[in-house]
C-alpha cells in the first residue's frame, strides 16, 4: 500500500486532525541522482535515492537496496514504514530508505565496491551519524557497509563508525545482530500468546537468514516447526522437524529428506496454530485468504498480508502480528549498534539480547493495551501508537500546521 492510501485509511479512522495527518503526507527530504555504475564492463547511469521521512524523534535511519526494481515510490514507502516501526519500538529514530536501480547479480566483486563508495560520495551530504544512519537492505550486507563506512570516513576526515550500522564486528558492528529480527519477533510473539512453546506449532514461509533464525531459535525453545518452505519446495512433518540437523544440511542439499515435500505454497495453508511470512511481501492476498488455517500470523517479512486479505482475516479473528512490530528487533539492534559507536563501548551477546528483550515485550505490551482499550487489531493499534508518538513529537517541535496549506513564504 502507498502513503497516501495508508494515510487515506488512517484517516478515516479519525485519529489525528487534517493538519496532523497533512504533515505526514510528505517526507522530510528526498534527494534523487544518477550515478554512473560499471556493470561486467559497461557503463550506464543509474538512477539512485534517499527518502527521509521525519526526524522529529531522531535522526533518520533505514537500508540502502540495490536492486533493479528500485523506484522512488517504493523507497518512499518504505521511509514512512521505517518511521512507523522506531515510533512503535520507542526507540529515538526516524525513518529513511535508499537504493541504486541496478541488478548488483552481473558485477565483479570490484565494481559493486564502486558503487557502495560512489553512493556515499553522491549522498554524503545529507547522511551523518547525527542525520541520518544507513545499514543493509536487498542485495547489501556487512560487506558493504564496511566499504560505505570506510568511504565516508575517508570523505569526513576521521573514523566515523556511526555513520553506518551492519557493519562486520571488527569494524565497530554489534554482536546479535545476524539474528535479531528473528529472535525479536519470538519475543513478541511470546509475548501475545499464552500458550506454551511446547504445545504451539509453527510454520515457517521462507528459509534465508530471518526464517532460518526463526526456526532454529523456535526450535532450540521448544516450538514444535512443523512446515519449512523455501524459494523451491516445502517439508512437512506432523511431528515437528529437527531443524538443527535441515539448518546444517541446507546449503548443500536445500530441504531435501526432511518429513514430506510439498509444493511451496501448501506452507500459507496448513493448520499450525502460528504461521510465520518470512519471504517477500504480498504472499497472503485476497485470493488465497481465505485458505489461511492458522489462528495467528507473525509478519517477519515487510506486508506480507495485503490489505484485503488484512481485512478477510481480521473479519474472521485470525491474530495478525503486523511487521511494524513482528520485524522491529532488526532496527532495535541497529540502534544498539548505532548507540555502542557513539559512546565508544561494545555491549556483550547477552546484554543485547537482555536489551533487545526489554524493548520488544515494552511494543508489545504498548501495541496489545491499545488494541485492547480502542477494539482496535493489532495493526491498527500499531499504527495508532506509532504514529501518534511522531506526530507528538512534531508538534513539540512545532511542525504541525494548523490546516491543510502548506505556506509558500520564505
């Protein structure tokens, strides 16, 4: 869903003022370039971005994708979405998102090391640790933020680690990291739910790095993951698969000899109580919800469930676990990770996760109490809460107009 149509349904909810509701409808700044790419030896002009959307609780933060698919609708989208999920997770950030339209598939090794440092030499002047903190997206990792890091610190003269997050742990990155999208979304579900590990079935849509993690921290606390799916196929065992031993053998051998193999998308439709998008968004649509068996959907993967089939689920009670709560513990450690360059420390494993943890069950509970106060879902309540702290906060710093014109004076 765009901004625009989110807000449209915000609005009709009559939450927040036409003012209110008006200083969101666009972001703060959005910077539009081309940069030139070499790409197995040519040269083209790609089309790249920044979006950054509201900073009134913090500096901006949100990945950098590179991706042939990159617009700046979507990377706008997504800035909102990032603005949302601090606001919801309380932690003191904004929302941003950036991208370069190019497939990184077909470039050498050196190439897409050109790109990373061209990006911040294009960007540099509206990206900081103090203004707005980049980390990975699609097709970007601990590899190039190393780069992006070492870039700007180059441009800005000194060390500056904080201008980045994801970056390797020898280069100031926080431990926990890799896992903490999939480990904070446990911990909201845990939460939520008052049935015990043990006697609660799950089902995991997507096997990269947030299914993979999910399946094997659930696994490893008792969770019985009955269903794995992945880009190819999908296994299934009444009893519970060994997750430990799928997660050892799949970069070899995929899921292969683990309980049945169905076909990949009999995952959405098997009745384990809690099933878990963790692939690309737009898997649960109105033509397929009514198939959806599972009593809760936990959305580790960005809106998975379209709006429809939002509503078809809610209208028959299905829990949905909205990403801008379920998938928050990866910006969470992000700020970890941010704060720990700021103040020059590096905070063990199990202070993260203790910190992580306190954070995530604090949304929850803030998400659920609203839910449970306005007879709101939980994506509505989410969505209240969040946006009701930035607006809060632009209005502290007087940003909120009192209509709908905007004023042209200088």
């Amino acid at each position: 869903m765009t901004v625009s149509g989110l807000l449209k349904a915000v609005g009709a909810e009559k939450w927040f003022s036409e003012g209110e509701l008006d200083s969101l409808k666009r972001p703060q700044r959005t910077v539009c370039s081309r940069i030139p790419v070499r790409a197995g030896g040519q040269t083209r002009l790609a089309e790249a971005f920044r979006v950054q959307y509201s900073d009134s609780r913090g500096p901006f933060k949100g990945g950098i994708r590179f991706h042939s698919s990159v617009s700046l609708d979507e990377v706008t989208e997504l800035a909102f979405l990032m603005a949302v999920k601090c606001a919801v997770a309380d932690i003191p950030l904004g929302g941003s998102k950036g991208g370069v339209a190019i497939d990184p598939a077909g470039m050498t090794l050196a190439e897409k090391e050109e790109l990373s440092r061209k990006y911040v030499r294009e960007f540099y002047g509206v990206i900081g640790p103090d203004s707005d903190v980049p980390a990975p997206d699609v097709n970007t990792g601990e590899r190039e933020m190393a780069w992006m890091t070492d870039e700007y610190s180059r441009l800005s003269g000194r060390w500056t680690p904080a201008a980045f997050t994801g970056k390797p742990i020898i280069l100031g990155g926080s431990l926990g990291r890799k896992y903490s999208t999939s480990l904070g979304g446990l911990m909201v579900l845990e939460a939520l739910s008052k049935k015990k590990a043990e006697k609660t079935t799950v089902a995991v849509q997507g096997f990269g790095n947030v299914g993979m993690n999910f399946a094997r921290i659930a696994f490893e606390r008792g969770y019985r993951v009955v269903a794995i799916s992945d880009v190819n196929s999908c296994v299934y065992e009444e009893g519970g698969l060994d997750v430990a031993a799928l997660a050892a053998q799949y970069p070899y051998k995929g899921l292969t000899g683990f309980g049945k193999e169905l076909a990949r998308d009999d995952l959405l439709y098997l009745g384990a109580d809690v099933l878990v998008p963790a692939a690309l968004g737009g898997a649960i649509t109105a033509q397929n919800a009514s198939k959806i068996k599972a009593s809760t959907i936990l959305e580790l993967s960005n809106a998975p469930v379209t709006p429809e089939a939002d509503a078809l689920l809610d209208s028959i009670g299905t829990t949905i676990v909205p990403d801008v709560l379920a998938n928050a513990g990866g910006v969470v450690v992000s700020y970890f990770e941010w704060l720990q360059n700021r103040l020059g420390k590096q905070w063990t494993e199990d202070e993260i996760n203790s910190r992580l943890s306190s954070k995530m069950i604090d949304a929850a509970n803030g998400v659920s109490k609203t839910a449970l106060k306005e007879g709101l879902s939980l994506r509505k309540a989410a969505y209240k809460l969040g946006l009701t702290r930035i607006i809060t906060a632009e209005t502290a710093r007087n940003r909120i107009v009192s209509n709908t014109t905007v004023s042209k004076k200088v």
